[in-house]
C-alpha cells in the first residue's frame, strides 16, 4: 500500500530525529509523540505539500500495481490466547528444543 501523507512525513523525519542530542537512541513512542505534535503545527501550504506527495505515491502505486485492492486479513479474537498462540499447538517445549546443535 502506499504511505498516506502522515506516513510520509514521519518516515522522512523520524531518521532526523531518531538520535538523541546526548547519542542515544529515542525510543519510537516519543517519537511519535514529537512528529505528530510536528504534524498538527503545519501550515496548510507545508501540509498540501506532503498530501501532493502521498497523491503522487499513490498514483504511481495504481500504475504499477492496477489490480490491487487491500485486503486486510482478519484478526481471530482480541489478542493472542492460549488456544491460538503457536506453542498450545506443538507438543510443547520438546518442538522448541534444538534437535541438531551446530557444534
């Protein structure tokens, strides 16, 4: 799928801001949180142009890709459950042990 306008901002900033001034690496909810404050302090003309933008990537998606249509797999329940998470339908830890060691 293509990036909306959101997306596109973020991702072209989020490298920007991904270091911290003291080196270290900003975790990616702050960073959220600075770029989506970024976000709603834009003026309309900066705004229309990252819109420009996503139109332009979208646009060229439906070129390359013309009989594309999302289609989101559903999601079973609320989370992941005993009944349904990979390790209730082995036979428990024996399936996780290495059966071969490299050495």
């Amino acid at each position: 799928r293509p990036l909306n306008a959101w997306m596109l901002f973020r991702s072209h900033n989020c490298k920007i801001l991904a270091e911290d001034p003291d080196g270290k690496k900003r975790h990616q909810v702050n960073l959220n949180k600075i770029l989506s404050q970024q976000w709603k302090a834009l003026s309309s003309e900066e705004r229309a142009r990252w819109e420009a933008l996503a139109e332009e990537k979208k646009l060229e998606h439906k070129t390359r890709y013309p009989n594309y249509k999302y289609r989101p797999l559903p999601r079973h329940g609320g989370g992941a459950s005993a009944s349904t998470s990979p390790l209730s339908q082995t036979s428990g830890m024996a399936s996780l042990q290495v059966r071969n060691p490299p050495f």
